[in-house]
C-alpha cells in the first residue's frame, strides 16, 4: 500500500506576506505557501478571495496527499473557510500564534479593540504597512536580523480599511478534524491558548515573539510535524 503523504499549506497573514513562512517551507515536505498579496488591490468582499488562493495552491500539490493547514495571526480567521473550499483531505488544522475564528456564525476580521485603531490610523481609506503601526524597536525584536526584517517590511501590502471591517462566515464541520494551538510566548497561556484547550485542541508553547517562525525555523517546523 502506497503511504499516504502529507502536504503543508502556510498561510500567512494578509497584513504582512508570504515570506514570513519561506524559512520553515523549505524544512517541510511538499510545503506552500500561497500569497494573499493582492487582497490589497481587490474589492470587498475579501474571504473568499482568501479560499481561491489556497485552492490554487493546494491544486499544484500531489494529488494523493492529505493536507494540514497551518495558520499565523490574522490568518487563522479564514481557516473554516479555507478548510470548506478545498475539494482535498484536511489532515489538521494548526493555528500559530494566530487568531482563532469564532466558534459559529461570522469571524470578525480583527479584534474590535484592533478595529478601532486601524480606523484611526487609516490614511484615505488604506492602512499604513503593518510595521509602521508600532514603534520600529518593538517591530524590529520580532527578526532575526536587518536583512530578514527588511525583506519582511519591503513586501507588505497596504490593506485598505475595509479589509478590516469584514465578517468571515463560520460553516459548520470546519473543525470535525484535529486542531491545535502553538502559541509563542514565555510562559503561562493566554486568551486564545485558553479557547484552544475550551474547544478540546492541542495546545504547545515555543518561547519566542510573534514572528518565532523566521526566528527559529527549524523548531517551529520540528513542532508543525509533531502536532499534525
């Protein structure tokens, strides 16, 4: 009998791009990472331009494999979506350091406490690039180095404001699969660990920023294989 065979979609948040998860697709087997870049030139609403990109991607991987979506921040939102578009196995879902969407019913995009920033910070309608919201020393200790941390700033979109003002539907079923949690932090859960452990997922812990993929790549890969 011919092993079944795993395949790793990345998804990175929409507010940054692709690159955050380069480092760790090269340490896994059959990995993707599909781009949401050009949410920023698109009209609302956004979702389900979210769900095509993945699609796409997924429909260059063997067909044979089964796969594991894995998630970083604003990313997670999407996930019951992404996971209903996929005519594809879904193995598991993993959510790093990433927003989980609500349980039924529609996702806020952002936080409501997050929402009433990004109106204030919008420009015209858009938002600046992530990086700039935050002072560019509280920004720069999320990389490793300059290098990384410019390729990172250089492909950021500028999202416009009503990317952030969407609702992302919740179908039923989306998590009738295995799904976990690894959160970057010190120690001690946080709210999202503690939705996690709520809805019966795995937790794990890496001590690291939010940006710990790019960090340490080959340990967060290591825990993306041991939790799907």
């Amino acid at each position: 009998m011919t092993p079944v065979r795993i395949a790793h979609v990345l998804m990175h948040s929409p507010l940054v791009g692709p690159s955050t998860w380069a480092p760790v697709a090269r340490r896994l087997p059959n990995a993707v990472v599909p781009s949401f870049l050009h949410l920023a030139d698109a009209q609302p609403p956004f979702w389900p331009l979210v769900a095509q990109a993945v699609a796409t991607a997924v429909a260059t991987l063997p067909p044979e494999a089964e796969v594991v979506l894995v998630g970083h921040s604003n990313a997670g939102r999407f996930m019951p979506i992404v996971v209903d578009a996929l005519n594809r196995t879904v193995k598991g879902c993993i959510f790093v350091d990433a927003s989980l969407p609500a349980r039924e019913g529609l996702t806020d995009a952002v936080s409501p406490a997050l929402l009433e920033i990004v109106r204030r910070k919008a420009d015209g309608g858009r938002l600046p690039p992530w990086s700039q919201w935050w002072e560019e020393a509280e920004i720069a200790s999320l990389f490793p180095d300059a290098e990384t941390m410019r390729a990172v700033c250089d492909e950021q979109p500028r999202l416009p404001l009503s990317y952030f003002e969407q609702h992302i539907p919740v179908p039923a079923g989306w998590d009738d699969r295995p799904c976990g949690y690894l959160m970057f932090g010190a120690g001690g859960d946080d709210e999202k660990a503690t939705d996690a452990r709520g809805r019966g997922w795995r937790v794990e812990r890496m001590r690291g920023l939010h940006l710990h993929q790019l960090v340490d790549p080959d340990a967060v890969a290591t825990m993306i294989r041991k939790m799907e």
